[in-house]
C-alpha cells in the first residue's frame, strides 16, 4: 500500500496587529493579568481587502508550489470556517477558481468533477476536511485534495473574545508519496454547548468558564489517548505536538495533563504572536512545525471545536520534506512582516467588514 | 459598473493571470484581445504570466468609485512578460508613499489575492492587486 499523508501545505496571517494591551487600554481593564492568563501578546488582524476566501487562497498558492504539482490534479477542496464572507454562497468556488483545479489550462471550458465543500464545526472545521480528503485519496477516488482551516474571528466589542479572536488561514493537499505521512486519526464528539453564534448573528456566545474542563480539556485529551490507543502509540513516541490554541495556555495545561513535555509544543505554538485563529489555529500550529520538521519526526495535531469535537492525527515526516521546505513563505515570515494599529484603526478595518 | 454576468467571463483573467501569445510573433498579450496588437495575427495560444513585475508609475486615489474604498494606491506596472497594466497596489501604508518623492517607482511587485471591490448587489468582487516584494 502507497503512503498517504501531506504532499504540500502553506499557510497565511494578515500584517496588521493590535496589541493585547491597546485592547484592554480601550476598556479600561488592567492588562498584566489579561496577558498573563490568556498568554497571548497580540493578534493578527485581516485588512479591508482580506477574508476567509483571500487568505485560503494565499495559503493554497504556497501548498501548491511546495507540493509541486499541476493544480488541476487536486479533485477535491474543503474549506473549514467561521467566518465564511456569504451566509449563502459557498467559499470553495471561488477558491477552487482562483487556484486553477477547474479547468485545464490551454482547455478553457473543459470541465472536471471536483468535490466541494464548506464545513463549518467551530474550530475543528479545517481538520475535518484533512479526515474527508485523506479518505478519497486512500480510497483511489482522487489524486489530491486540499484541506483548508481559515478565520477572520471577531469577538464582541469589550467581550473576553475580543483579546484572542484572529485572522490566519493553512492549506494542506493530501495524496500520495507524502512529506508527512499520515498513519492515523481519531475523533471524539459529544453535545456539550460551550460556544455557540446563532443565524444573523455577528458574534458568538461562550459559557465562559464553561469551555474549559468539560469543552476544551475533556475533547483534547479523549481524541488524543484514543488516536495513541489506536496506533499503540505512546507519548515519548512524538516529537512535536500542537493542540488547538484559544490562547497560549489550554494547549500546555492539556500537554501536562496528558503528560507531554512543554517543549514539545513549542514550534506550534503560534497563537502569542497571533491570536487564535479559530478554523486555522491548529493547522497554522502544524505548518509552523511542517516548516522545520526533519525526516523521522513524528507530530500530534488535535484540533478542538466547541460544540464540541476533538480530531486527532499522527503524522511522519519524511525525506521529501526537506525540497519542499525550501519553497515559498514560512509561517515564521508571515508572523514577522506585521504592522500594529491602535484600537481605531481595528475598528475601521472590522467596520468595513460591518457594512457588509 | 461591470455587471454580475461580465465579471464571470472575466474570471480567468481576474484570478489567475492569464494571458494570451502569439504564435506568429511571440508577443504575451494581457488582457485578453482577439487579435495580436503588435502583428494582427489571430493565432493566439493561451499563456499564464508569472504575476511579478515593476512598478512604471503610481497614483494615489482619494474619490474612490462606488463600492471602492479610499484611500488606496493604483499603479501602472510592467511585467516581466512585457505588458503594461494597471493595478492595484496593497499591503503598504499611505503615509510611507506619502513621504517618497519617487512614490513606488521602479519597485519589484508580485501578484496577491484580493477582494477588489463591493458591486451594488453586495456581491464580493475578488481579484488579483500587486504586493512589493
Ligand atoms: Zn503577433
């Protein structure tokens, strides 16, 4: 049997950035303890002309060219997001068009079946649509598929949210012949309501304290030990670890409680520089790590959507990392070119989206 | 203002960069015509351009057409290809343009993914802009 796993993946945060501080400074709060406890320094902002669909795009584009193939081999895009920019009228169209899967090139009205969709599961949505593609690719249905995990996250206005909520997207493509295989994944869902935006609503309700042990922690470390469980893993067999980050400190108290070591995190861990960028937060983190990884690691991603849903996946690099890694903008770059705005200017570049 | 139906057609163009050359003469045409400019010929094959180029000259925009938002800055830039379009410059800070007597001139620029625009049925417009390298 071939392996199947990541063949090429890209990532993509905005350049504007508000710092933790400024937000608090707005509302009059005390900002040490607010950075203390979320860990997160600042967030990535998306500017008038970006979105779900803009960034999904760049991301895909870098995926692409590492992947190094002909985009009109990819049969298949899923997109998970929060943020689509239309209540009705899907993301993945205008994606799947702007990255060349639909028609030929040099054949302009040859058409090709392509499978689309827009999946939303709160944050797990992008890592759902790795579980569907990878499935098509084992099941000889398609060459490639690309898995898309993108947000422009708003919280309300002097809402806790409002410190974290970002903007970032990751692409992967699966298919065969991988830079990291992918050996297994696992999930675990159960009805537990800890966040929640209702139809027409701009922005979203939480439980607040709510969403941690029951939510966050219980879902995060079930996927885990299942997907250990089922490919008779252990802890000291992964290399790198990234959990879902609605700040910087969920993911390492879950990495204590399943007994990993902090260190293990901390190529993924982008969400200080960032924000949690809901859909992307989990994917940006495993991008982050694809971009150093050496042949032989292997990785833990589990991913985490309120509502609520932990998927699990181990991944082993190999040797094909190494050319890929050398093609096009790291996580890391993007997470440098950045300009702060104050408080105003925040408002106007999510004003503008308001108007919409 | 390009209606729903149009912006369609011009999808290819829109989102991809691709152009047309001539099989008589070599000329990389963009935007799309029917016929080469520089020979006539009809014998035009489809042909994708990098997306990179220069900066000729730019302008900033202060009174922006409906469903644009101002200010921002439209340049004529020269791709590497040869042809010479008009765009639309993102990611940099007005003020920094401001301050340069030489504006963007003769700076490196790669294509990037955008909205472009809001039409009158509140339907997004995506596209490409220029990014500086
Ligand atoms: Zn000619």
């Amino acid at each position: 049997m071939d392996k199947t796993g990541i063949v090429g993946w890209g990532s993509y945060v905005p350049r504007f950035r508000i710092k933790i501080e400024e937000i608090a400074r707005i509302w009059g709060r005390d900002a040490l303890p607010i950075l203390e406890g979320l860990g997160v320094d600042e967030k990535a902002i998306a500017g008038s002309d970006e979105d779900t669909i803009t960034m999904s795009v760049e991301a895909g584009r870098t995926a692409i060219l590492r992947a190094g193939i002909n985009p009109v081999k990819i049969s298949a895009l899923f997109i998970g997001s929060e943020s689509h920019p239309y209540a009705v009228n899907p993301s993945s169209t205008v994606v799947s068009e702007a990255l060349g899967f639909s028609s030929a090139f040099g054949n302009t009205f040859k058409e090709k079946t392509i499978f689309m969709g827009d999946l939303e599961f709160a944050c797990k949505a992008g890592s759902a649509g790795m579980q569907i593609c990878h499935a098509f690719v084992k099941s000889n249905e398609i060459e490639y598929g690309m898995a898309i995990g993108a947000d422009t996250a708003q919280g309300k206005p002097g809402d806790a949210l409002e410190y974290t909520a970002g903007s970032g997207a990751a692409a992967f493509i699966l298919g065969k012949d991988p830079v990291a295989e992918l050996e297994g994944t696992y999930s675990f869902g159960t009805d537990t309501s800890d966040f929640w935006r209702n139809e027409g609503k701009k922005y979203p309700n939480h439980g607040a304290r709510f969403t941690g042990e029951p939510a966050y922690f219980k879902h995060v470390t079930n996927a885990t030990k299942g997907l250990m469980e089922k490919l008779s893993l252990g802890i000291d067999d992964f290399d790198k670890v990234v959990f879902h980050t609605p700040n910087a400190k969920f993911p390492l108290r879950a990495a204590k409680i399943l007994g990993f070591d902090a260190s293990k995190l901390k190529e993924g861990l982008v969400v200080p520089k960032i924000g949690n960028t809901y859909s992307g937060a989990s994917l940006i983190g495993l991008a982050s790590v694809l971009d150093s990884a050496k042949p032989g690691e292997r990785i833990l991603v589990t991913s985490y959507g309120s509502g609520s849903g932990s998927d699990s996946f181990s991944f082993m690099i190999t040797n094909k990392i190494l050319q890929a890694q050398k093609l096009g903008k790291k996580t890391i770059d993007y997470i440098n070119n950045k300009k702060y705005v104050d408080y105003g200017t925040y408002v106007k570049l999510r004003g503008k989206l308001l108007r919409e | 203002m390009l209606s729903v139906p149009v912006f369609w057609r011009m999808n290819k163009e829109k989102y991809k960069m691709i152009g047309k050359k001539c099989l008589d003469c070599g000329l990389v045409i963009f935007p799309n015509r029917k016929n080469c400019p520089s020979c006539d010929s009809q014998k035009l094959e489809e042909f994708g351009l990098s997306g990179k180029g220069k900066i000729y000259s730019d302008t900033i925009i202060r009174v922006a057409p409906d469903g644009f938002e101002a200010p921002y800055i439209t340049a004529l830039i020269k791709l590497e290809e040869g042809p010479m379009i008009v765009g639309e410059i993102t990611g940099v800070d007005i003020e920094d343009v401001e301050k340069n007597p030489q504006g963007l001139v003769d700076k490196e620029v790669s294509i990037t993914f955008r909205k472009i625009m809001l039409n009158e049925n509140g339907l997004r417009v995506y596209g490409l802009k220029f990014l500086l390298e």
